[in-house]
C-alpha cells in the first residue's frame, strides 16, 4: 500500500493600494494537506481535491457558505 499526501495551496492576489512600488502581501495564504484514506481512486480523490479548492476559495473571497 502507497500512502499519499496531496498538498493545495491557494494565496489571494495582493491587494493594489497605489501606483507606488510596493510588494503587498496578500491576505490570505491557505496550506492544507490532504492524506486519502487507502483504495480510494484517482477519480475520487479528484472529486475531494476539487471540493476542498471550493471551499478554500469560498473562504478567500468571503463568499456565503
């Protein structure tokens, strides 16, 4: 048996405050890691990736749950 680990992450774009040369840092940063229990298939765990892109990005744009 492989275990595996799938690692999403996802940062917001850097919030535009002037025309002035600075390096904003964007507002969120989110890390998470994914570990599929055993003999799930690669189609499944895409479904599970994708839902939990769904609500990371939720989160990020403030959207309603």
């Amino acid at each position: 048996m492989t275990h595996q680990v799938v690692i999403i992450k996802s940062t917001s774009a850097p919030s535009t405050t002037s025309a002035a040369a600075v390096v904003a840092e964007p507002e969120f940063t989110v890390t998470v890691e994914y570990r599929p229990i055993d003999g799930m298939t690669a189609s499944q765990i895409g479904n599970e990736v994708a839902r939990i892109q769904r609500r990371v990005n939720q989160i990020i744009e403030g959207t309603p749950d």
